[in-house]
C-alpha cells in the first residue's frame, strides 16, 4: 500500500491514479487556473513522478531558471533520503544522475505561444526520479537526452528501503527552501551551488540541442542560465529555454509538414 505523503501546506497535494497521464492532467490544471503551489503526484511503486503549477511573476527567459531551483530542490531531498555513499550530480539542462547514471530530470512546461519578455500565464515543473526498475518495462525517463550515460533506478544503486512517497516529501521540502532562497538573493547562489553538482565543469562536453550536436568545454552558467562552452578558443552559449525546449519546437514543426 502506498503511503500518504507528508507534504508543507504551501501546497495542495493533488493525487492521481497511476493510468493518469500527469503531463496532460497537469497542462489541463494549469489552463483552468489551478492555484499556484498545486502539486500532482501520480501514485506509483516505481518512480517519483510529479508536478508543481506555478504562475511566474518574471518574463519566461528568467521564470525557467526555476529549473535549476528544482534541481537543487531534488538533490537535497535525495541527500535526505539515500545512503551517504550515493552521489547525486547534474548533466546540464536538466538532468539528475545517481553514481554518474541518469536517474531523474526536471522538466519545464509553459503555455504555447510564451515568448521572450513576455510573463507565462503558468508554469508547471515536473520532476521524476525513478526509483525501481518497471516491470517488463525498460522505457526511459521524459526529457530531453543532452549526455547519454546510461539509466538506472535508486534500488539498484542500494537505496532498497527508499519509496516514491520519501522522495515526493524530501523533494517538496527542499524546492520550496530553494525558491525562498532564489526569491530572497536571486540567481546567482542558485548558480554557484548547482556548479558544485556538475562533474562536467571545466570538461569537454558533447550536447544534443534540437538535433545540433554542440561540443566544447564547460565552462560555466551565464546570469541568465545559458550553458557556457569554450569550443577551440571560442566562446559559445547555449541558451537554457533553447535546450528545454527543443523536443517541443521539434514536434511543432513536424505537425506543419
């Protein structure tokens, strides 16, 4: 049986059976003007999979850098509830590893047609980990791959008593520290404290945006979340909503065909 919970009452937990699609539930939620805060959790033995909607107060190009925020939020709910000897790191945009394998993301949704400089009427955050392996299932997490680096799950990396509930509590907890914090002292702690998760940094990295391989040195996280590349001597940016983003324009234009 699958425990309720504990969540803060800064949100409305919203509990959805397992054959519920959440993207889409949550998508509808937040076109209806769900408040803001509202959490969806889809019950599952399996893996972490849930939402928050938000209603931004910022224009789109800063409102993703929540991004980093729910990161944050993720690793140390993560740092709560594993064994000490687990290491949780970040594959940039929005990738979260356990032992250096893939085993989370955080991904954004905002309504069709946000542009640059414009507020989003909403934004929903997704965040999934997975915590067993599925059974008869080898189907991998949502989001764009940027470092292919292979999947696991936390029972397989020994955290065998850690369940899906312990993760959604750990990971509400700490998200709503962190946007505390970001709202108080703005980006650049935010910054400064998910560099400290990426092995990458000042590596040579090989990234998938929309179908470009981009290749460099990481270098950096500019003020306005662009991934900073040094590619032979030559500085380049990657923007963070490009990166987010791409799976999405890519269908897009796929449909106009």
């Amino acid at each position: 049986m699958i425990q309720r919970p504990q969540i803060p009452p800064a949100y409305r937990l919203v509990t959805l059976n397992s054959d519920i699609d959440l993207g889409s539930e949550a998508r509808r939620m937040a076109v209806e003007g769900a408040d803001d805060g509202t959490l969806l959790w889809v019950t599952r033995d399996d893996k972490l999979d849930c939402a928050v909607i938000l209603h931004p107060d910022d224009p789109l190009e800063r409102a993703v850098l929540v991004t980093y925020v729910a990161m944050l939020g993720l690793n140390d709910g993560l740092g709560v509830v594993v064994p000490p000897m687990t290491e949780v790191t970040f594959s940039w945009p929005n990738r979260i590893e356990a032992n250096g394998a893939t085993a989370g993301a955080i991904v954004i949704d905002v309504p069709d047609g946000a542009a640059s400089g414009s507020v989003p009427d909403w934004l929903v955050v997704y965040a999934t980990v997975a915590v067993a392996p599925p059974v008869g299932s080898d189907a991998k997490l949502r989001g764009p791959a940027s470092l292919d680096k292979g999947f696991t799950t936390l029972r397989e990396e020994g955290c065998s008593d850690v369940t899906p509930a312990d993760v959604l509590e750990a990971f509400a907890r700490h998200f709503l520290i962190w946007i505390n914090r970001w709202q108080d002292d703005g980006f650049e702690p935010i910054r400064a404290r998910w560099l400290q998760h990426v092995p990458d940094n000042g590596k040579a990295v090989d990234i998938d945006v929309g179908g470009e391989k981009i290749a460099g040195t990481f270098v950096g996280i500019d003020d306005d979340g662009s991934l900073i590349l040094d590619a032979q001597g030559t500085s380049r940016r990657v923007g963070l909503g490009d990166a987010l983003f791409a799976s999405r324009q890519e269908k897009r234009a796929r449909s106009h065909r």
